[in-house]
C-alpha cells in the first residue's frame, strides 16, 4: 500500500494521553489553599496570609481542619461559612469521591471493626462505615492515599468503596466505634441472654420495650455514656430512620441512666 501523502500526515493527530492519577501523598495545607482560591471560594490575598503563617507548621491536624479554624467564608455569593463539614463535602465533589456524612447510628459496629484492626485504620487515617458480601465501604479524608486499598482488597477478597468525610469525625470513630463494638456485643448478652444483637440501632430498641438494665453492668454504662456524648447533630436532621434511632437511643439511655441515677445522677431524655 502506497505511502499517505505528507500532507495528510500532518493532519493526523494522535489519540489524547489519559491524565496521570496524582501520585500516593497526603493532602498538604498549600494544596488545599490553592484549589480553594482556583475555585474562587477564597481570594489571593486571604490564602497568601495563611501561607505565610503556616509555613513552619509541622503538625499532625489536617489541612481542612486547619482551614475550617480560620471561620472563614465563601468568597462567592452567598458567602456561606466554609464550616469543617462544607469544606469537606467541596474536598469530595474536587476529587470526584462521593461525601459521606457519619451517621454512627446508622453503622453496624459489629460487622465493620472486623474489616481492619483500629491500629490499622489509625495508621492510614481511615474508618469501615458499611461492608457487604461484595464490598467495604470505607471512609477517608486523603484521596490520594491508596496503599491501603489495594492491601484490603486483597485481603478480604471484596471490592473497596472508597468515600470521603469529616477528617474529625473519621478520627473520632476510630476509637469509639471498636470500643462500642466490644459493648454492645457485651450489653446484648446481658440484655438478652448472649442473643445476637449487632448494632447500636437494634440495641437501644431493647429500651423502647421498657426492658430493666443492670444498673452495674459496665458494658450498659459505657453504651449510655456514649449516647450521652453523641451530639443531636451526628445525623442529618431530614433524616427519618436517623430521627427514628435517636428516638429510641433516647428510650434506651433513658431506662438505662435512671437506674443509675442514685450512684451516678444526670438528667434523662424524657419520653
């Protein structure tokens, strides 16, 4: 076959190369600064100050915690507080991983804290919200941190369903979700006679029966106090199943806590 003429190998154009996925890093301060003045949600100026401020840091908090601190608000109408949780939810859409807010009483603690050891999870800043018979679901604030992912997939055999939320909510639940575990595997055999109850939700049901708890037994106690500290907020108030478990995480504390109430008094949530 005869040679194309010069003319229309010119024309010719080769096929554009996929762009490089970002290599494995975490997130940096500067990094997130400039996506935020790129999408025009903070002004030069503002961004440069905090540069400047932060150039010696070498803490351990995260870059959207750091941010969030400053209380500052969208340059863009109408000029929103860039809150922990708005700039997380901005990270999300950015990197193109869906957002998650934490719901904890929405989380079977039973089955995720099987997923990874709470070392583990400490150690790559992530946290198991959801596992199936063909996925993990698994929250995280660094995109571009992926050693861990292709470790678990390996590991578990499932596919990994990565999501992107809070970085203080992924740091808080990673204590309190494996000791909650431990609990309320605990408070279910006393409640129930060693009856499998597997998470928060199914547990404080048990209150909503008027059952009577052990006032002594420690794993009731620490469940209690957990839902004590568990701000109304954790779960979205447009949420009717989030309403509905705080409800009766409501019953449960309220049968539980008054019967510890000559050894320890504190008000209980009023039915």
């Amino acid at each position: 076959m005869p040679a194309a003429p010069v003319s229309d190998r010119r024309q010719f154009k080769p096929p554009p190369r996929p762009p490089r996925p970002p290599a494995e890093h975490r997130l940096t301060l500067v990094e997130i600064i400039d996506w935020l003045v790129l999408d025009g949600l903070v002004a030069t100026e503002t961004a440069d100050q905090l540069k400047k401020d932060r150039r010696y840091y070498k803490g351990s908090s995260h870059p959207l915690v750091i941010i969030a601190d400053q209380k500052w608000k969208s340059a863009k109408p109408p000029h929103r507080a860039l809150s922990l949780e708005a700039l997380t939810e901005w990270m999300a859409l950015r990197v193109g991983i869906e957002y998650v807010h934490i719901d904890p009483l929405k989380i079977d603690f039973s089955a995720v804290t099987e997923v990874m050891s709470s070392a583990y999870a400490t150690r790559f800043r992530i946290l198991p919200v959801g596992v199936t018979t063909r996925e993990a679901v698994i929250a995280t604030a660094e995109p571009y941190t992926r050693e861990w992912e292709r470790e678990l997939s390996k590991i578990l055999k499932l596919d990994i369903r990565r999501v992107i939320a809070n970085p203080q909510d992924i740091e808080r639940y990673q204590v309190e979700f494996y000791n909650l575990a431990k609990s309320i595997k605990g408070a279910s055999r006393s409640a129930q006679g060693g009856s499998g109850v597997a998470n928060l939700e199914q547990l404080v049901d048990l209150g909503a029966a008027n059952k009577q708890f052990d006032a002594n037994d420690a794993h009731i106690v620490r469940v209690v106090d957990w839902l004590w500290s568990t701000p109304s907020s954790s779960a979205p108030a447009t949420s009717t199943s989030s309403r509905g478990a705080r409800s009766a995480s409501c019953a449960f504390a309220s049968t539980a806590c008054c019967t510890r109430s000559t050894r320890s008094p504190r008000r209980c949530c009023r039915r």
